[in-house]
C-alpha cells in the first residue's frame, strides 16, 4: 500500500471519529442491525441496503441511497452514514478503483455529510 494512501485512510478515521465526538459523543460510529429483520426501523432498512450494495461493488449507487433515504436531523441516520463511510474507507483500494469509487470520494462523503450538520472547517483534512 501507498504511503498516500495510508495517509489518506487515516484521514478519513480521524474525520470520522472528529464527526463522532462533535455529533454523536461517541468515540467511534458503530451503526448495528437487530438481530431480527422484523425489529428493523426505516434506518436499519437503509443501513441494510446501503451495505449490500456497496458489497456487491455497486458503491455510487449505494451512496445514492444513503443520501436519497436520509432524515434530517436523526442521529441515527448519521450514525449509519458515518458507519458506511468508514466501512468504504476499510475496503480495498483494488476494490474500490474496480467499482469506480475512490477514497476521495470516501473523504468527500464524509465532509458533506459533516456539512449537512453544521461541521464546517473540514477542508485542512
């Protein structure tokens, strides 16, 4: 792996956690699933269908979703989104390159969605 490319994943970890901390008061975005498909909330729909998707390589689509299906001010929302961007981040650079995805882009995503909530001064990372 590239040195710039590790610099760039670490990057994206650190927005990520900032994002946590300010907007969240958590360490770490953990988005989790019920155990139960039934027990899931409109929320966990979307984290369900935003993660297969970006398994299955379809990343710009999955994105798609995650930003057609948020609401407004829910934080779990954010959560999930923060926990799709670092799960992306996590992905192979192979992988992401083969499904025209970047860890730019990664970063981006992340800065909008900080936008989104009120977090400016992102620009530096």
């Amino acid at each position: 792996m590239a040195v710039q490319d590790d610099h760039m994943i670490r990057n994206i970890q650190d927005v990520g956690r900032l994002i946590a901390k300010l907007l969240l008061h958590e360490q770490q975005p953990d988005y989790r699933l019920p155990e139960n498909e039934e027990d899931y909330t409109e929320a966990d729909k979307l984290f369900s269908t935003v993660m297969k998707l970006a398994e299955e390589g379809k990343i710009n689509e999955a994105e798609n979703e995650l930003y057609m299906g948020m609401v407004e001010d829910d934080a779990d929302y954010l959560e999930l989104a923060l926990t799709f961007y670092l799960y992306l981040n996590d992905m192979d650079g192979d992988f992401l390159d083969d499904n025209d995805y970047s860890r730019e882009e990664v970063l981006e995503g992340m800065k909008d969605l900080a936008s989104d909530w009120g977090v400016t001064g992102l620009e530096t990372f």
